[in-house]
C-alpha cells in the first residue's frame, strides 16, 4: 500500500514539473515566433517598395472600389502585416484574375492577397498558411427545380470564372457536365440572372455580397458542393523570406484583430478564420495553470494523509513496544539464570580453544621461520639472476651496435655498388665518341701524309689539294664534336659523383639534375632495352641533398631492371617531377614490370628483405631510398603496386 503511495506520489510530481517545463517551453517559443531573422531584416531593406495586384472582383476577400482604392478581408490583413513589419506594398491595378495569374508568373507583381495553393500555381508561387476558409455553390434561377440532382443540369450552360482554382475540380468531378467561361463575378452573375446561362458555381462569400450589391433576388443555391476552398497569401517563387514574414504576421494577429476585420465586411459566418495563435496558446497556458494547481492540491492532500498515516503507525508501534517491555520484564529473572549457566559453560569452551589455540601458533611460527628460510634463498638466487641479465644486456647492446655499424658499412657498400654499376656503363658510353675521335686522328694523320708524300712529288693539284683540305676540315669537326660528347658526359658524370661521394646540401636545378641522372644510366637501361620517359615541370630550383636524388633514381630504376623487369630485355619507365603546394615537390616514378605482391609490399623497406636472396641483392636498396626520403629529404615515400608494375611517389620540401 505505501509503495503504491509513493509511486503515486512521484507521478504527480513529474506530471507538475512537465507542466512547468511545457509553460517556459510555449513562453520561449511563442515569444520568438513574430520575430524576424536577419535575413527576412535584410529582404526588406533591399526590397524597399512591393508589388501586390488584387482581384478587382472578388469581394468581400478583396476588390477595387468605385474610388480605385483596395478593399475587403484580405485588403486589411495585408495592411495590418505592413503596418507590423514595416513593408512598402503598392497596388497594382490588373484586369482579371488570369491576368493577375500571368503576371505573377513572370514576376511583373510580387504578391497576390487571396488564392488557392493548386499543383500548377506552385509552380511559380509559394502560399502561406490558409487564412480564409470558404465553401462553394452551383447557382440557378429560383425557377429552376432542383429536386432531381445535379444530373438535372446535363445539356445546360453553367459558367465558371476564369482562373479560379475550383474549375479544376469541376471539371474532373462532374465530366458529364458543359462549363463555360467568364471573365468575372459581375458578368456571370448577371447572365444567369438574366437568362443568358442556367447555371454558375460561386463561393458563398461572393455570392452573398454580390447578389446585395447588384440588387439580385431571382437567383438560389441549388447545390452546395463538397469543395471548401483555403485561401492564402501568395509570393513569387523566389521570395521566401517574403513568404516567412507574412506567415509570422499571420500568426501574430490576435484573435480579436480577426474577428474585427470579419465582422467589417461580412454580417454573418460565410468565411472561416482560425483562431490565432495567442489564443490557442492563451487557452493550453490556463489549461497548464488549472493542472498544476490542481497537482499541487493533490500533492499536499497525499502529504497529510502520509503524515497522519505515519502518526497512527508511530503510536501503534510504541503501544506494542510497551506490551513487550512488560513481557520480557516478567521473564527476565528466568533469563538471568539461564545466562549464568551459559556463561559458566562459555568459560570452560573458551579455556579449551585458549590451549588449541596456543597449540596452533606454535606450529605457524616454526613453519613462517622456514618459508623466511626459503624466501631468503630465493631473494639469493634472484639477485644472481639480475646479474647474469644485466650481463646479458650489456652483450646485447654490444651486438646492437656492431649490427648498426654492420648495417652502415653494407648500405655504404651498396652505394658504392650502385655508382660502380653507373661507372661502368658510363665507361661503355664514353668509348664510343672517344673511339670515332681516335679513327678520325688516324684518317687526318694519313691524309696529311699523302698531301705531304704529292707535295714533294711535285703531283699536288690545286684541285687534289683543296680536297684534302676539306676532307680533313670534315674529319676535324668529327673530331671536334665527338671529343665535345665526351667531355658532356665526364662533365655530367663528375657533377653526379662529386655529390655521391659527399652529403652536402646546395642549391640546385632539380629539372636538369634529374635529367643527367637518366642520361648517365642510359648505358645500363640500353644493355636491358628499357625505355624511360619523363614529364618534368621547368625549372624546379631546390635547396636539398643533389646526392639523395641520385641515389633514389638509381636504386629505383635499378630495381625495376634486376627485380621489376627480372633481368629481361624490354620495359617502360615513367619520372614525373611536378611543383606541389606549400613549397613541396613530388617525384613519380612507375614502371610497367610484373610489381610487388600484396604480401612483400609491407616489406620491402625493411632492411636486408629481398625476393633473391643468394643472387647478389643484399636487400638494402629501397632500405637506402626509405631512409635517404624520411631522414635526409624530410619527405615521404609512398608504393602503389599491382599485377601492372609499381609507382612509387617521393614528397619532399624544396628548402630543407
């Protein structure tokens, strides 16, 4: 019963602290909900002046008056929404409502006062919420009998008035029926009236006002139709801001506003408007306050029940306190006696454990001196275990350090064996110019001998001796050039190994550098058939370690040749060097050999990994290129790699 209590008791009080919270919640957001966002601040500055064209004859909503001045429900609304936010709105004056229609269209007027939202107005329009709610009618004369249905109108003429959005629905609902045109209520009105149509479908409002202001009193409704119509304001398409504002005065209006703006122009309740939104609120707010009073009430009644409960069950608890008191006072000399006698029988037990437990002290006091014994002797043996460990250690880091050194001396020795390779295609290249010079020396040398052998034979010709002339000019510009291609090459090699044989760092062409690298290791490429071609950007100047290039080119494209290409005749290389952002250059470098599985491609970095193992590769090439990449350049190094070939892509700093 008093879980029950409790658990009621809880409930009310979330259901009173849902209550608070709901009233800051409704207070907060409808304190916020007509103010304006600074984009809908900024629609109004920049759109100083607005364009609205009314419907001319769609009274009580909205008309032009016998003055030209713009009247009727939608009319005040516009105007108090203006007033409230500070919007310049100027009257268009338009024909009709497909004219106004069109207008809006292609964005001549901005706003229409009263319309319904249909799938082809959107098109171009955007609504507000309804704020007018209207239902229609088929009229006839008084003469026409009704009785049988709207089935009755079949093979008559019934107007409809151009543009509006109830045309739609009639001629879908009722196919069987004939609908005609007109360009206004007036017109429509009074050709029923006079006899010239059988039928017209109207809005209630309209009709009222118009039937009393034309003095019409042959006319009915024959058919109230299942159509009720929402009108709203409507904006071009690309003024949402527009829209938003309209929608915050809409909703700001008070209920009283509204009703005073409907009264004004309608005697009775044709149209429907709805309740704003201060008074909805208005009546969830008291609503809110009643509960919560009514909560608290509830509360306090609970709490003087719980407090009266609690007094009845303190006062029942002290009455039976007192009868035990009174039962135990009568025994208790029976107690007495009996507690004598336990404690007589509790002295001789506790003499007996006393001695058992004596017993058992001894026993643990000679068994905690012999483990002290043998933790004595493994504290002995541990500290001679320390020993031989640090011992341990310190060979260790010997063997570290020979390794390390071990590693530098085979990285060095695999420099060394990288440049030998470049020496001795270097040599082979150099041979052929020198040769050509050497066979052309020998040619000039002979031909002089037999100028001279003519010369003192007294058989030298003017003719002959002009030809030998230019026989040797020839030979010489032979000579000359081919001389000029070697000393390019020892040029470009001396560059190239003067900065491998030391780690200095200079400013430097990257463009032209790499390219005497590719043109040094042209003799080993041509050995193999390999073809390298290259993208470079111009004049990429760098401020780094020129023999860190020369190593990556080599080691790569030496790579591609022992293990891409697997020492077979034919394949493709491809550098790319391009400019990156941030003062950073990248080097691309791929070839189209059979690539690195998916499995090596987490290895072939480490030191001394290498897929041939006992055929002279010691496994430090692309160790060497990791290392030169990350240490020396500050960059990094990338492997892309599939059944196609590899790519490996350098980033680095121009200035280190």
């Amino acid at each position: 019963m008093n879980i029950k209590k409790i658990f009621i008791g809880k409930k009310i009080s979330i259901l009173i602290l849902f209550s608070i919270l709901a009233l800051i919640s409704i207070y907060v957001y409808n304190a916020n909900d007509s103010v304006l966002t600074s984009d809908e601040i900024n629609f109004i500055k920049n759109h100083p002046v607005l364009y609205i064209a009314p419907d001319p004859m769609f009274a009580p909503v909205e008309y032009i008056d016998e003055n030209g001045n713009y009247q009727g429900i939608a009319a005040d609304y516009i105007r108090w929404i203006s007033n409230e936010y500070n919007l310049n709105i100027k009257v268009v004056k338009l024909n009709n409502w497909d004219e106004i229609l069109k207008n809006l269209e292609n964005k001549k007027i901005d706003i229409i006062g009263a319309a319904v939202d249909t799938e082809e107005r959107s098109k171009y329009t955007l609504f507000t919420n309804p704020y007018i709610e209207n239902s229609n009618n088929i009229l006839t004369r008084k003469t026409f009998d009704n009785s049988k249905g709207i089935e009755s109108l079949k093979g008559k003429k019934i107007l409809i008035i151009k543009g509006y959005a109830i045309n739609d629905y009639m001629l879908k609902t009722y196919p069987y029926l004939s609908f005609s045109y007109v360009n206004n209520v007036k017109d429509a009105l009074l050709t029923l009236s006079t006899g010239n149509a059988d039928a017209i479908v109207l809005d209630t409002g309209q009709t009222s006002y118009y039937i009393n202001k034309y003095n019409i009193t042959n006319i009915k409704i024959a058919y109230p139709l299942d159509y009720t119509f929402n009108l709203s304001i409507g904006v071009r398409d690309d003024y949402k801001e527009l829209i938003s504002i309209f929608n915050k005065g809409i909703k700001s209006m008070n209920n009283k506003k509204k009703d005073q703006i409907q009264n004004r122009w309608i005697s009775f309740g044709v149209y429907k408007t709805s309740y704003s939104r201060q008074f909805i609120l208005g009546i969830v707010i008291a609503s809110l306050i009643l509960l919560i009073i009514i909560l608290l009430f509830i509360q306090w009644n609970n709490t003087l029940k719980k407090k009266v409960q609690t007094k009845t069950l303190e006062l029942t608890q002290e009455l039976e306190n007192r009868k035990k008191i009174e039962v135990e006072l009568t025994s208790k000399n029976k107690v007495i006696l009996e507690t004598n006698e336990l404690l007589e029988n509790a002295k001789y037990e506790l003499e007996e454990l006393n001695d058992k437990l004596n017993s058992k002290v001894e026993r643990r006091t000679k068994l905690l001196n012999m483990t002290n014994h043998e933790l004595e002797l493994s504290m002995f043996k541990l500290q001679n275990k320390q020993i031989e460990l640090e011992n341990t250690n310190t060979k260790l880091n010997e063997s570290l350090l020979l390794i390390e050194e071990t590693q530098d001396r085979l990285i060095e020795a695999e420099k060394q064996a990288s440049l030998s390779r470049v020496v001795a295609g270097i040599s082979h290249e150099i041979n052929t110019p020198i040769g050509i010079a050497i066979t052309a020396i020998t040619f000039s040398t002979k031909e002089l001998k037999n100028i001279k052998q003519l010369y003192e034979d007294k058989k030298l010709t003017k003719t002959k001796f002009s030809e030998l002339v230019d026989l040797n000019i020839e030979n010489s510009m032979i000579i000359l050039n081919n001389l000029k291609s070697a000393v390019n090459i020892i040029t470009r090699f001396k560059e190239i190994s003067a900065d491998n044989s030391i780690m200095e760092k200079r400013e430097f062409n990257l463009t032209d550098y790499i390219n005497n690298i590719v043109l040094n290791l042209k003799p080993i490429t041509k050995k193999h058939n390999v073809k390298i071609d290259y993208l470079y950007d111009d004049n990429v100047r760098v401020n780094t370690f020129p023999s860190a290039i020369t190593q990556i080119i080599t080691n790569l494209t030496m790579n591609s040749i022992n293990h891409g290409f697997d020492n077979k005749d034919g394949g493709n290389i491809h550098i790319e060097l391009t400019k990156e952002k941030e003062n950073y250059v990248k080097i691309v470098y791929s070839d189209n050999g059979r690539g690195i599985s998916k499995e090596n491609q987490k290895k072939v970095f480490e030191p001394f990994f290498t897929t041939k193992r006992g055929n002279g590769g010691m496994g430090l090439g692309l160790n060497i290129i990791y290392n030169i990449v990350n240490k020396s350049l500050q960059g990094k190094i990338e492997l892309f790699s599939d059944e196609k070939g590899v790519k490996f892509t350098v980033v680095f700093p121009k200035n280190i």
